[in-house]
C-alpha cells in the first residue's frame, strides 16, 4: 500500500539503528487499570451511569418485585435504537445480575472506543506504534463522563467492524454488502450515531491511501459505486426497524427543540468536549504533549496519514461545529462529533515511525505520562466521589418501599475548587445529577426522573405514577420549593411539581454540603429532616401541611 507523507529515513549505524515500537504493555496495563476503577468505584461520578444503572436493575428482573408491577411497564415497540444496554439487560441481568453487568458494560464504554482505534491503527500500519498507547487517553472524554453508555460502546464496535470491513473490501462484493447489513444493524440496535461513525469510517477507508484518485474519472465513478453501495447497506437496516416500529424521540410537543452552538465561543468548548473530564484546564495540559507529538513529527517528515480517513475526519470536524447542541428532547448531540473526529485523527496518522531507540525511549515515557496521568486524575474523581455515594445511599436506607422521593438539590454560586471537582464536568455540569434514582433499586421507592423516554427507552412508566413523571429530567435547586416564580418557571417541563406535597413522600436532597445559590439551607414548613449525611439529606413531607403561600426567601428575587 502506498502512504502520504512517509518520511525519508538516512542511513543509520548500529547505534542509531530504528527501534522496534511496542505498546501492548501500556494497552493491557490501561485495560487493567480501568477494570480495576470499574471495581473500586460502583457509582463513579458519570452523569448519566446511576439512572442507567437503574433501569439495568428493573429490566435484569427487579420490575418483578414490589411495588413496581404497578409502575413501570417494558414495551420494545417504543424505540428501535439506542437500546443496546436494555437488550442486554434482559438477556443477560437474570443469569449475571444487573451489578455486574452494569459494571461491565461502564468498562466496555470506556476501553472499546479507544481499543477499536487502535485496532484500526495497527490493520492499516502495521506494528504496534508508541503513538497506539496515546489513542487511550480518548477513554476519557465528555460523553464518557457524561455517561453516555451506548454511545461509548457504539463507536468502539463501529471501529471494530471497520476492521473486519477493511479486510474485506477486496473480497466478493456481495460478502461486503451483507457483513454491512448485518453490522447496520447491531449499531443501529446500540445506538444510531454509532452507524453513522460506521458509514463515515468506511466511507473513508473506500477512499483508500491517496487523494490523487479524484484525478480519474475512471477512479471517481469506481468510488461513487462503492460509496452508493456502502450507504445502501447501510440505511436498509435503520429504515427498516423504523418501518417496524416508528417511534423517534420528541421534544415534548416543541417540533424539533433545535438548541445551537451560536458563537465561537460555544464552539470552541463544544470541541474540546473530545477531552473534556472534570477540569477542562487539567485535561488540556495532560493533552497537550501528544499534540505537540504530531506537530513535531509533521516538522520532523516522520508521519504517514491515511487520506480518504482524514477526508473524513474533516467531515466529523465539519459536524462538530455545525450541529446543534439539543434536538429532538436529546440532549448535548453536538457532543458526539468530537469525540468521533479525534478517535479518527488519531488513527489516520502514524508519527514517528522511524527512531533510535533513545527517543523511542523518551516518546513512550511522554505518551504514557500524558495517558496515565488522566487516569490518575479521573481515577482521583472517582475516589473523591465515593463519600456522596455513601451520603446517598445512607439516607436512602430510611425511603421505605412504596414510597414517592421528590429529588432535588443544592445549586452552588460558584463551580471551582478542587475539593469537590467530582461534582462538576464539562462546563460546570453536575455529575451527581441522577444519584437520587438509586433509590429504585435501593429502597424499592418510585423517583419521577428514571429515564424512559419513547424512541430511546422501552421502559414506561404506568398511570397514576406517569401524571409525576418526565422521561428524563435535571436536578432542580431545592428553591423551587419556596419561590413561586421558579416554580412557574419549571411547572412545564416537570410536572411533578405540581402538588407535590401531596403526590410525594420524601424530598431528596443531593449537594446539600454546599448553600444553595438562591435560598441557602432554607426549606419550606412541613418537611421533617429523617437523616442528614453531609452530601445528601432526606426530609419527609408532612401532607396535612396546607398549601397556602409562605415567607418567601429573599434569595428567591434572583432566581429569574
């Protein structure tokens, strides 16, 4: 095969001779690292994990028992994608238990995509390049922490069934064609941005090493062939499972609920979400050596680049910054181009081929500082976040069975420090936002915000309990309790509020450490605290309370 860019390597004596490069130390010392932080850490501060973990626990066979026959209810005819994790659940949680797998499938989110990248690497370059251990610092990245599971585990299987994919390019077109379909499908059935990362990998592998094909037409009709054939694979399976069951997410009667990354500025941090964890600035500096690797060896000539991948890694990156940020009731969908592009970059490029054992030395030591320090930092985080887990989980001890926890929580005025860096990624995000959902599997009690959103979850939730209950839902400061303009604010896009002394037990409060940002530690008459553990506080709602209007909090005047 021909490369772009390989550099012209002088003569050497033996001393100067070129290194053998071998990464598969660093790779299994990463892969058993993260097993061991999966271990250590049950409820690590990922976004989305708890609620996942959630419904993993209903959908293994805790729908089963009480109270929750009577709440929830599965039928897989409300989505066709996104639901890798429920299918597995159901398979597989009765004979493992939904801990362990939960565990599992949080490990495959984290090593598949940066595994699949490097399997790419090597089926193109051949050898196991230094440059293959810095692909694992893409393991950590704002839709892992967001704890976006399907997704994650989607684009490691997309890179992998691009290897197979590769291999068989130039084999009987019909087998290509089948093994597409039958690819198309699982992604489809993981998650739909997945198949799309699939038929943008391809599509840049059938564009083969050199861009000078676009210089024959003979060659241009040939991959205008191959491209129409790729996508038809592709799409046939997709539109068929919509055909079956047509049932694509919503955004609660607001047509599409287009939200933009509207400035430069957005942007920008849209696209460092490709590495973004807790603290973008630590990330950034852990980050900086292997871009300061790629640039040295462009300066150097020492790289070879796939082009029809950087073809397409320039489409993802167009992606990255076009797309909008919320559409169709799923949130932050421009997160998931980033994180595509970089995982492509990395994989299209081979730098510094050609070393002397002394700087192959010193490229390793570089990229593995840069890879193991994120994960020392991410695995800081998680330790730090054991003590809320704890927090919650004792509170939740005192939630008997049956009953309804409204969850809110402590909304702080300033997102810093290092203290509590756990708290928050990406921006200032919360990452103990879902915690309060443990409550299904831990109490046996019924939290309004478990995700089971139509078109992405077959879980739904059954009549009374759906008249207090959204598909998916944030954690609401513990003033919208106390100001009424708040509530006002919020009534539409969390119903549960409505009457809420009497349709609920308990009040959740999660971050409760730290004031609230607009009515500190003040809580509105009828709520006895049952159990305060620091991080997490549990009140019970005394329903004989009259709902008439009370003191309102000063702070409330800078809620809107």
């Amino acid at each position: 095969m021909e490369r772009i860019a390989a550099p012209a390597v002088a003569a050497a004596g033996p001393e100067q001779s070129i290194a053998r490069q071998d990464s598969t130390v660093a790779i299994v010392a990463f892969v058993g690292l993260a097993a061991a932080l999966v271990l250590l850490f049950p409820f690590p501060p990922v976004l989305d994990y708890a609620n996942h973990y959630a419904r993993i626990w209903l959908l293994s066979g805790g729908i089963g028992e009480q109270p929750f026959p009577e709440i929830y209810a599965v039928d897989w005819n409300r989505t066709f994608t996104n639901v890798g994790i429920d299918v597995l659940a159901t398979w597989l949680g009765p004979l493992v238990g939904a801990d362990r797998l939960a565990r599992a499938l949080l490990f495959l989110a984290i090593v598949l995509p940066p595994l699949g990248a490097i399997g790419l690497h090597r089926a193109l370059f051949g050898g196991r390049h230094h440059w293959q251990t810095a692909m694992l610092s893409l393991s950590w990245c704002a839709t892992m922490i967001g704890g976006f599971i399907n997704f994650q585990i989607g684009l490691g299987m997309a890179l992998f069934f691009a290897c197979v994919d590769l291999r068989l390019q130039r084999r009987n077109p019909a087998l290509v064609f089948v093994w597409r379909l039958a690819a198309a499908l699982l992604l489809t059935v993981m998650h739909i941005f997945a198949l799309g990362f699939y038929m943008a990998i391809v599509c840049g592998l059938e564009f083969s090493w050199r861009i000078d094909i676009v210089r024959s037409k003979v060659g241009l009709m040939r991959l205008a062939g191959r491209l129409v054939l790729a996508f038809g694979a592709c799409v046939l399976p997709p539109f068929a499972l919509y055909l079956h069951t047509a049932a694509l997410p919503n955004a609660g009667g607001d047509g599409l609920g287009l939200v933009w990354n509207d400035g430069v500025v957005l942007i920008v941090m849209n696209l460092l979400s490709a590495i973004t964890t807790y603290v973008p600035v630590v990330d950034v500096v852990l980050v900086l050596p292997l871009i300061l690797i790629c640039t040295r060896a462009i300066r150097a000539g020492d790289i070879r680049m796939h082009a029809g991948l950087a073809v397409a890694a320039c489409g993802l990156l167009l992606l990255s910054c076009v797309s909008p940020r919320h559409m169709l009731g799923t949130g932050w969908i421009s997160w998931r181009f980033p994180i595509m592009t970089a995982l492509v970059a990395m994989a299209m490029v081979c730098p510094f081929d050609n070393l002397t054992r002394r700087h192959a030395l010193l490229l390793a030591l570089v990229i593995n500082f840069a890879v193991f320090g994120r994960t020392g930092w991410v695995g800081w985080n998680w330790w730090l976040a054991q003590k809320d887990v704890a927090a919650v989980e004792a509170v939740l001890k005192k939630a008997p069975a049956g009953a309804a926890v409204l969850p809110l929580g402590h909304e702080p005025e300033t997102v810093s420090g290092l203290a509590h860096s756990n708290r928050h990624f990406a921006w200032g995000l919360d990452t103990f936002r879902h915690l309060p959902t443990l409550a299904v599997p831990f109490s046996h009690a019924f939290v309004p915000t478990l995700f089971t959103a139509k078109g992405k979850q077959p879980l739904s939730v059954l009549t009374p309990w759906s008249e207090i209950a959204v598909p998916e839902g944030n954690l609401l400061s513990i003033g919208v309790l106390s100001c009424p303009a708040m509530m006002q604010q919020y009534r539409d896009f969390t119903p549960y509020l409505s009457d809420w002394r009497s349709r609920f037990d308990f009040v959740l409060v999660a971050n409760a450490d730290i004031p609230d940002r607009y009515v500190g530690t003040f809580m509105p008459v009828g709520l006895t605290l049952v159990e305060d553990a620091g991080f997490a506080k549990l009140y019970r709602i005394n329903k004989a309370v009259p709902a008439e209007p009370f003191a309102i909090p000063a702070g409330c005047a800078t809620a809107l």
